[in-house]
C-alpha cells in the first residue's frame, strides 16, 4: 500500500467512527420521541 | 444555547474544512516520513480532546459523589462516552500512521499500552453504566472514572520516562515543530474541540431528557398499580 494510502485511511477511519458515534446519538433521540410520544398518549 | 448552536455548527464546520486544507496542503512535508506524517494533524488533536473530556469526567465524577448532584453525573458520564470515542479515533489512526513508518501496526511499548488499558477502563464504565441494575450504579462508575483520569497523566508522560517506540513530544518534550505545522495542528485541536463541545451538548440534553422520561414512566407505572389496587 502506498504512503497516501495509509493516510487517506486513517482520514476516512477518523470520520467513519465519528459518523457512527453520531448516527447511535440520532438513534437513540429518535427512541426518545417514541417513548415520549407513547407516554403522551398513554396519559390521555 | 439554542441560537448559539447553529452558529457553532457553522463555525465547526469551518474550522473542519481548514484545518484539514491546513493539514493536507498547507503544513510541509515532513522529510523522513513524507505525506503519512499528516495523519499526525488527526492522531494528536484527537488524544488531546480525549484527555480534556476524562478531566471533565474526573471533574464530574468528583462533584456528583460530594454532593450527589445529578447535572455532575451526567457530565462525567458524556465525558466519558464522548472522550472514548476521540481515544478511539486515536488508537485507530495509531497503528495506521505506525505500519508505514515502523512497519508493524502494533507494539506493546508503555505508551501504546497504557493507551489501550485507559481505552478498556472507559468501555468498562460505560459497559457498568449501561448494564448495572441497582442505585449504586452512579456511584461506582463515578470512582471507575476517577481511576481512569488518574490513568491519563501516566499515559502522557510514559514517553518522557520509558524508552518507547512511540516519538517524544512535538510540544513541551525539547523537540521544535515548524511553524506551519503547529498551526495546522492547533486549527484542527481547535477544530474538534468544537465539534466535541458540540456533541458533548447533544448528548447532555439526550441523557437529561431520557432521564424526565424514564422517572415518568416509573411515576406512572406506580399511578397504574395504585389505581388497580
């Protein structure tokens, strides 16, 4: 593999974990919003 | 907080984009190792913000067992997720940079090492966060966390009293860095210290809300008993 391979790699590796970090996060909010909306209708 | 956001959001991005033309163009090519150096602009910054998200943790940890204060809890806890994730952003790009330049991706030397047991120790509160049943769950996580922070000083400064594979220090360790590269490298510090303020945010107001909702759930399952009795 050549030296800019390696480099472009470690780039793609950085925002592919943080892009997983991120999509868990929308995940869970949107988790969140169904509970809430279920806790809503459940009180009524 | 919420007009800042949108600001802070375009600003972040701003940031991401010149730091990484700083990086990638701007910054000399390093002599020895030449373009694979540049992942030096990712690896660094993302071991920095990781230790300032632990100190928030170690911070946190520290109020919420003096005073029980759930806000304090909830930081260490986003601290520590979120710090987990730039050290793990760290010990990816690591052996990454490492292959071409040592030509093996791994070696068990103090720094690498202590890298990996401070990694376990932070996915071991969060495995404790997420799985624990009991009341004393914030309490335990909130002393891990506090093991874990002490930890990180000795992964700084493993280089400067062992003999490692892993370089000495560009800053504070008597090596000299050129000009162009210390700003690359501060533009992309800056940069995702930003973007971690800003999911440090997101998932602060997650976990508060998750929270209200969850003592409401329980509110009403003990209405729903009390009711059917």
């Amino acid at each position: 593999m050549k030296s800019e391979s390696y480099l472009y790699l470690a780039y793609v590796a950085t925002w592919v974990i943080h892009i997983a970090y991120l999509s868990t996060l929308v995940r869970r909010y949107g988790r969140l919003k169904r509970e809430i909306a279920e806790l809503e209708r459940s009180k009524r | 907080m919420k007009r800042i956001f949108p600001v802070l959001g375009v600003l972040t991005a701003f940031l991401l984009s010149y730091g990484l033309y700083q990086a990638l163009v701007v910054a000399p090519t390093e002599q020895t190792m030449g373009n694979v150096q540049r992942i030096f602009y990712y690896h660094v910054p993302s071991a920095w913000t990781a230790f300032l998200l632990f100190a928030v943790n170690f911070v946190g940890s520290i109020v919420y067992l003096a005073s029980r204060n759930q806000k304090a809890d909830i930081l260490a806890l986003v601290g520590a997720e979120v710090g987990l994730v730039f050290l793990t952003v760290n010990l990816v790009t690591g052996p990454i940079w490492a292959r071409p330049v040592w030509g093996i991706w791994w070696t068990w030397d103090w720094r690498l090492t202590s890298t990996l047991i401070v990694w376990l120790i932070y996915v071991s509160y969060l495995m404790l966060r997420r799985f624990a049943a009991g009341g004393q769950t914030a309490v335990l996580a909130a002393a891990l966390g506090i093991f874990g922070a002490l930890c990180v000083p000795f992964v700084y400064f493993s280089i400067w009293y062992f003999r490692t594979q892993h370089p000495q220090p560009v800053m504070g360790g008597g090596g000299s860095l050129d000009p162009h590269m210390l700003h690359a490298l501060l533009i992309n510090w800056l940069a995702f210290l930003c973007f971690a303020f800003m999911v440090c945010w997101s998932r602060y107001r997650l976990e508060v809300v998750q929270r209200r909702v969850e003592e409401a759930i329980a509110l009403q399952s003990l209405e729903n008993v009390g009711s059917n009795r």
